[in-house]
C-alpha cells in the first residue's frame, strides 16, 4: 500500500507514520529526515536546502523530488511506503500523481491528521527540536495552511482522503489510523 500522511507540524505525523510503516511492513520515507540528513552531510546542494529549512520555509520542490524519486526506485519500495512530509504542496502532488501514473503505482490514501492550531501551539512550544523556536513554529504553521491545505481539497476531490482525529494519546490516533488501514487492505 502506497499512503501519504498529512498534517500540519506538531500532529504526530512523525510518530504515527513510522508505527505505520512497521504495522505493513514498508519503508517509512520522510522528506524532511532525508533533507536532514543531507544537510548533516553539508554538501553543496544542502546549504540551500539547509537555509530554507532553518527559517521554517519550504526546500525547492526540484531538490525534494529528486531526492524522494530516486528512494522510491529501490526495491524496497516495491510493495509500498508510507510518505511523511511529501507531496506537501499542490504541484508536489501533481508531479507525484504523473509520477505514478507512469508507473502504474497507485495511491491507496491520504491521511490527514486533524489538530487544531491552539493545541498545535502547545504541543510545539514543548517539543524543542533546533528548528522549534517560536517564530519558526509559526512560520511552519502558516506555510503549512497557504501551501499543504490545499492538498486536501486535492485530494478529497480525488476520493482518496481520510481524516483522523489527531487529539488523544499516540496509541489512540494509531488505532484510528489502523482501523481505516485495515478496511482497504
Ligand atoms: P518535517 O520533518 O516533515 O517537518 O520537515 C522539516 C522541513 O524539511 C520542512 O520544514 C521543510 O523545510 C523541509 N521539507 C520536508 N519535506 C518537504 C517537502 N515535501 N517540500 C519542501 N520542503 C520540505
């Protein structure tokens, strides 16, 4: 099964799709820990991505892609994935639709995960990652309703989308998670 997970940052998206990965036995693929990594690594192509990234904005969707693209192509993909962080704009998920088109890969569905942005707020003022001060948690959460929300109208008229309520322990929202999982397989 093929699925993205969507949710704004501090939803436990994190979390919940590396339990999900486990739970199908398929990679778990996240942009921003590949991002991450090739910051960490300090090549040329990651300063930019590593400025971008440090002020809360988004990668270049150029860079994302090829880095997510090349992934999928190995075997280990084959049977699936669970994406965490991608597509995470419209035109990432036009690209990714032609992308699977091309090779016959269907997307089974979008999850997104609903928390609301007071609780947001107080989930990420308490986490502390590098990246977690206050403005760029802001500026996180409102790069995440102009440019990932629009996703979901994406994809709800697409007949793919399931929401699940992300308020509750994390085992709570993965029995939410899994039961949907568990109708399609
Ligand atoms: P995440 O771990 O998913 O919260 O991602 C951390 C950061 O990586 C984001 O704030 C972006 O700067 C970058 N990033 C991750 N995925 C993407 C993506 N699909 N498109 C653009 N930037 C991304």
């Amino acid at each position: 099964m093929q699925i993205v997970l969507i949710g704004p940052p501090g939803a436990g998206k994190g979390t919940q799709s590396v339990q999900l990965a486990e739970y199908l036995h398929v990679p778990h693929l996240s942009t921003g820990e590949m991002l991450r990594d090739v910051c960490r690594r300090k090549t040329g192509v990651g300063t930019r991505a590593c400025v971008a990234m440090q002020r809360g904005q988004l990668v270049p969707d150029a860079l994302v892609k090829e880095i997510l693209f090349e992934r999928l192509k190995e075997d280990d993909c084959r049977a699936g994935c669970i994406l965490d962080g991608f597509p995470r704009t419209v035109p990432q998920a036009a690209s990714f639709d032609e992308w699977l088109e091309e090779r016959k890969r269907p997307l089974s569905m979008v999850i997104e995960l609903r928390v609301s942005r007071e609780e947001l707020l107080d989930r990420l003022s308490s986490r502390g990652r590098e990246d977690d001060d206050r403005e760029v948690v802001l500026a996180r959460l409102d790069q995440f309703d102009e440019l990932t929300h629009p996703l979901l109208d994406y994809y709800n008229s697409r007949g793919v989308l399931q929401v699940v309520d992300g308020l509750g322990t994390a085992e709570e929202v993965f029995a939410r998670i899994c039961s949907l999982v568990d109708e399609k397989k």
